[in-house]
C-alpha cells in the first residue's frame, strides 16, 4: 500500500479539524473526546432525541458506539444516523458487546440494517457474532472466533455493503475488494479501558475527511497503533501508559504516520 | 485590583471546603468532581429528580452544566436550582454548546428566565448568542463573535443581573459595573477536553465562599489559569498537561494565587 | 491471620480474569472499570433494564453502586441482582452518599431488603446510617459516627447476615463474627475522586474467586491499600498520585500483597 495518501490525509485531518458527533457510552467518553482532540478533530458529545439530528447536521462523522446503551440512545442514534446519511457524512459503528447479551445484538442488527453504516469496527467475537459466524463475547471481551477473521470479515462486508474492522494484534480493514492489515499497536493497549472505543473515535476523525473508508480506518489504525507503540516504550504501568497514549497521539506528525506505519495488503 | 482579597477568599476556601453540588455532562464529571476537590471543594454530583433539592439544601454552590443535556436533567436543574435561590447559594451556569443547536438555546434561555443565576461562565460564542450578539458555535467550540467581547459581557450582565464571565485568552468578569479581565491561563488548556467544564467548577467552589461574585470569578479563574501556566511548564503533551493541572490546582498556595495572578480592570 | 491464603486468592484472581458486572455511577466509572483490570478482572458496565439480567448470567460478581442513582438504575439493579442471587455470586453494594438525601437511603435500605447482598461497603457515616447509629453524611463524605465503629459494624453484619466493611484509615471488615483491620492505604487517597468506588469494584473481583467473604475483602483492601503506599511514594500531587495508584495495582504481585499487608484481627 501508498504511504503517502494516509500521510496527505493525516495533513488534511490536522488543518480541517473536523467536526466528530459522538452517541457513546458514558464509561469511555471522556477518553474518546481526548483522542478525538489528539487525533486532530473536534468532538461533540450529544445524545438527547431533541438535539441529535441538528447536531450530526453540523458535524463531519457520527460515531455511535453502544457500550451503555439504553432505549432512549438508540432512538437518539436512529434520528442522528438518518441525518448523517442525508447528508452523506461517515457513520462508524462500534457495535460493543454485541454477542453478550440479546439486546445487544439486536440493537446493532437494527442500526445496520436501518441506517447506512460506513465503517462498523469491533473485535473478532464482536465482528464474527454480527457475520453469523461462530464467535463468544464474555462482557466486551472477544473470546474467539471459529474460522479465517480475514474470509469472514470480508464475505460480511460484501454482504453488508461496509467496511469492516476487526481490531487485534493485527487489524483487518476491508470492503470485501481491498483488505489492509495493519500491523501497529502494542499489548498494553489492552491493559486499559477504552482503546477499542478510542479506535472508533480516530477512525471517525480520518473518516470525515476521506471518502475512501478503507483508506481512513487503515490510517486511524495505524496512527492509533503507532502512538501506542510509542507510549507503551515509556509506560511503567497502564495509566502511565494511558498518559503517554494521548500525548503521543497528538504528537504524532503525517512524516511519522508514512514511515513507522506497517501495512500490509490482504 | 487587589490582589489580598482573592487571596483570602482562598484561604477561606481551603478551610472552610465547601460542598459543590453538581448537575452537569456525563463527558467531563469525573474531571469536575476533581478539580472541585483539588481546589478546596467537596464535590456532590447528582441529578435525580428525586433528591437534587435535598441535595442541593445542604450545598454551598450549585453548578448547572448543559454539556450532555436531557430532558430529565432540565427538570433537576429547576428543582435544584429553585432550592439554591430559596437558600441564596450561588447558582453558576455553563451554558456548554449552546447556540450548536436550538436545544440547548432554549434550554439556557429557560434556566435563564426561571432561576437566579449568579455567574454564567462561557466561551465568546456562548455568551455571544445569550447575548443576542452575532456569533456562532460549532458543536461545543466558539466559532467567532461579532463586537467587542467586553461591551457585549457588560450589557449582558447589567441587562440580565447577573456576573457574565467569558472564557478565552484573556477571561472577561463583569457584573456589568465593575470588570476584571484575567491574563492567566495558557493555550494547552485548550488542547484537551473539560477546561472548560473545570473552570465553571473551580468557580463554584470559589463563589460558595465569597458574596461578591467578580471577584470570586476572578479568582477562580487566576487560579486555575496559574495551574495551567505552571502544569504546562512540565507537559510532554496533552494528557500529562492535564495530570499536572490537578497536581497544580491542589498545591496552589492563596499566597502564590496573589502573587502570580495577572488581572487588569477593563 | 494467616496471608498464604489471601496470596493465593490474589494468584487465582489474576488467573481466572473473573468478569466483574458493574451498575454505577458515571462520574468515577471509568475509574471502576480500569481498577477492575489492574486488580486481575474484566469488567462490564451495563446498566439497561433489557439487559442487565442476562449480563448477570454471565459475570462472576456484581458491584452495585448509588453514586448517581436513578429510577431506571435501581429497577436494573433490582433485575440484575436477582440473577446474581439466583446464580450464587456475590453482589457488593457500595451505598454512596446515603443518608445526605433521603431516595440513597431509602434506596439502599430496599437493595437490603430484596436482595442477598455479600458485602456492604461504606464510609463510617454510610454505615453508620444504614447500621441505624447516630451519623452524619454531608454530600458523599462521612461526617461523623457516634460509637464505636468496629462493634456498630459487627452488630449490623450480624443482623443483616452480610460482610461489612468500614473503609477509613482503618478498614473495618466482618461478618459479625470474624473481624479483620486493615491498616493499608495512605491519605492521598482521599486527595482524588473515586478511591471509594474504586474499593468496591477490587473487592468484587476478589469476590468472585472467593466464599470467604471476609477474606475476599480484607485481601481486595489490602492490596488496594498497598498500591495507595506505593503510588504515594512517587506523586506529586493528586493526579499523579491517581495514574500511579493504577499502575502500582496492576503491578502488585501475589507475594507482595502477602508481604505488605498489615491486617490485625478486631
């Protein structure tokens, strides 16, 4: 893969700071709001029913993300994601805990099938419960995927008409025609709450400002993934490690992003 | 101005610790309740209809923040906030992306009307729409504002009866009679999300301490402003700005807030 | 009392990663899950009426806590501490802020009334209150307690069949029976928000591994505690003091937390 396009685009992020509407969980919001910034974005955290159509009508991206979902959200998330697709801006889906419990599942089986998600990322049980594959999810942890993730997050893309990320110590990003696995990131990523989230939040950011979906989750991940490698070289512990995650985010320069990005085609 | 004043009143302050309750965004709570702290407060947050007035009947401040509002939280924010004027606690407002959508216009205007604010606390587009002034916002950010700051924040105050602070480079106290205009802060205050949301706390802590509302504003935001000024001598980046913001907040000394305060009378 | 067995406690914890099940508070929720990973467990928030039960099916622990209580959350924990009572595991429930308003109260008293809860956790005056002693809580902070804590502690386990732990500079825990002091921990702790909570959540993690109730949480105090020691030794104020209390949590190992633990019997 080109370098130079992610790099252009990471250019572009920095100088529009676009605009990102976020429908969240309240666990990990504050750090999607940090990230969004770090990243280079804007973002904005709204959910009532009243105010989320005119609030997606002046963002760039919608991230709906349903780790604390309740009714009156997805409401939310239906009228905000109607107006996002009306206006053509990127839908993220972070579908979290999809397979843990029915509702769930559900709620992120209506969203896709109501709304025209973009990009839906997730984990592999996350991803392969959506793609009818079989696949465990204890809480919001993955715990296993029978199969080839790479096939099935492929053949569910197609299916879907999406773009699928299975985040993992290799992330797959693909539409069904071009897969890009990316190779960044660091263990210790794990070791806190919230980089799943924060994933979706970059990808977001990158997505506002590129229409080539697989191209913006391949920048997001490898942006996030290097800035995690950076910040775990300094960690002495998980929330040091959280610390350095942030600053080195936004530290991170387009010139970085081109050159320590690993990349490869799937 | 006086600088032994505002030195006092946080003397008083850190003796006294006085009880802030809290109804604000699910985005950056957890950052006011410690700021509150660091700066000498008890923090309380709740927003259940059910006990905001108890809760409010034993506080020595009420800040209301419109960050993530709902129609629940409007309601809690009355009944709190008729309880804090019926005892003559401040009531301070932070009218957070009002003008990004009707929502939270109206909301502000309701509050406005219906309850006693003592301090209102916004960026220039905030206040600028309040005002009635040309302005924009965009999402939670201010996005310019048509006239001179100071004027509109004057008019405003006197019209409305109410201490008007404007956040920005340089911060706007006004009453409409006397006005401070504080020079402290620094722009990685900027960089991360909830300074916003942590300096209308910082307020209330001060405020509960102090009848005279500019200067309790004014040195709230002194204060804070040196944390920051001081936490960004040390930062690598965003995150480690904002851990030392709270490390600085706490061992802020009322005779360094005297000493390093730069205010000017506007 | 003997540590061999809360150091094996400890080594079974961090082996099994048990999913502890959290209805909470938003202002210190993040805190709750990241403590949870650091201590050794996975965490789960999900607080939704649709799901709350089949998420309990799941989950080896269930932490209960009324920080910001509201009408939806108390039917969940109603419907996810039914599972958890049918299921057998335990339920923690931390009562934040009872007695300042009459709804904690009332709410926490009907929690004991309908459900099996294994270990109650408060302030002195949460205790106190709930125990029917003469107490005060003003907002979330203990005011005062009269009589001896350790025997109102042991009387109220005793009547209400649960574990009781006191949190304090001295951490009470019994069962009206055995009782255990714990002498970790270090004033810091009260510097940030959260380290409450955050008690209850290590707590349910080492529930979850454990029948003994008791030593579950006189182990979960202890190595709390020791990382409370520990982080204090390199802050520099309340912030880095709190990234430092996560990294020293996650860092503990078995056989430190037998070493440094400082338990007495009461």
């Amino acid at each position: 893969m080109k370098k130079q396009p992610i790099s252009d685009l990471f250019s572009r992020v920095r100088e529009k700071r676009p605009l990102v509407h976020h429908i969240t969980n309240y666990v990990t919001v504050n750090d999607c709001a940090n990230i969004t910034i770090c990243a280079g974005g804007a973002p904005v955290m709204a959910d009532a029913a009243e105010e989320v159509a005119e609030m997606a009508a002046i963002a760039s991206a919608l991230v709906l993300n349903i780790g604390t979902l309740n009714r009156v959200q997805i409401e939310s998330m239906i009228l905000a994601g109607t107006m996002a697709n009306d206006r053509k801006i990127p839908v993220i889906l972070d579908p979290v805990g999809v397979g843990a419990t029915q509702y769930r599942t559900k709620t992120a089986q209506r969203l896709l099938d109501t709304l025209d998600i973009a990009i839906i990322k997730g984990n592999a049980g996350e991803i392969g419960v959506l793609a009818g594959a079989e696949a465990e999810v204890r809480g919001v942890d993955s715990h296993g995927l029978a199969g080839n993730p790479v096939t099935i997050a492929q053949d569910f893309a197609q299916v879907a008409g999406l773009t699928v990320v299975v985040s993992g110590a290799t992330d797959i990003i693909t539409d069904g025609k071009t897969t890009n696995l990316v190779e960044n990131g660091h263990p210790m990523m794990g070791s806190i709450s919230g980089t799943g989230c924060m994933a979706a939040s970059v990808t977001g950011v990158f997505a506002a400002e590129s229409k080539d979906r697989v191209q913006a989750a391949t920048a997001a991940f490898a942006a996030f993934g290097i800035a995690g490698e950076r910040a775990a070289a300094s960690a002495r512990g998980p929330f040091s490690f959280k610390t350095a995650l942030f600053d080195e985010m936004a530290s991170l320069k387009p010139d970085d992003l081109a050159r320590e990005a690993r990349i490869r085609t799937g």
